[in-house]
C-alpha cells in the first residue's frame, strides 16, 4: 500500500514525509494527503498552565461552549490526563487535537511562573 492508494489517516511524521519523493502532479491523492500530514503537525502542542483562545468555540456535554482554556491536568487511576480547564469557570474539559488547530497562546505558563525567568525567556527569544 502505499500514498495514492488513499490511506485515510495523515497523521504520518514529517519526518517520513521528508523521505517520501516528488510528486509530478500536484492535484493528486497523495500530494493532499501529505499537505494533510502537514496540516495535523502542525498543530500546536501546548504546555502546562498555557492559556489558549480556540480558534471556535467547542460545546461541551452541558451544553456550555469554551473558547479560552488553560492546559492541566488530572489523575486517573495513577496517570496523568492532559484536560482543559475554562478559563472563566473553571470547568474541566478533555479537548481533541483537531479542536486545538488554529487555536493562539494567550499566555504562556512561563509567565505565570517567576518575573526572574520570564525576563529570561523574553530574553531568549528576542535572541
């Protein structure tokens, strides 16, 4: 099996995509397919205590809808599980991958930590 044959799931690494060779015509399966591949890469993946404004609101089980959360996390039988926690309520929600595409970071969890090492960072980054 191989890329024009449709696999539907792209969410291969960019490493392999790297290796794969050119495509001659671009309107092709194959070459959406690994645009798709892309796409679910680069999808941002958070830390603890980022806040993040979704792209769209996500509804959730009581019918409320969140749009700015904060990475956490509970436990659950001696694991971590990344969730979501709104922002104004508080409320716990699980959020899929896909729901975090074209989502922005509000406030990073650097800067809730100490002045000290927010200066630094800010400092890194304009390196």
């Amino acid at each position: 099996m191989d890329e024009t044959m449709g696999p539907v799931q792209a969410r291969a690494p960019l490493g392999l995509i790297a290796c794969l060779s050119e495509i001659s015509d671009p309107k092709s399966y194959a070459h959406g397919w690994r645009q798709k591949c892309k796409d679910w890469a680069a999808i941002p993946n958070y830390q603890e205590g980022d806040e993040i404004h979704l792209a769209a609101p996500v509804t959730i089980t009581d019918g409320s809808t969140v749009q700015d959360v904060r990475r956490t996390h509970y436990k659950r039988r001696g694991r971590r599980m990344t969730c979501f926690a709104d922002i104004k309520s508080g409320t716990l929600v699980r959020l899929s991958k896909e729901s975090l595409a074209g989502s922005v970071l509000i406030k990073g969890a650097v800067s809730t930590g100490s002045d000290v090492l927010a200066e630094f960072y800010a400092r890194q980054r304009e390196r």
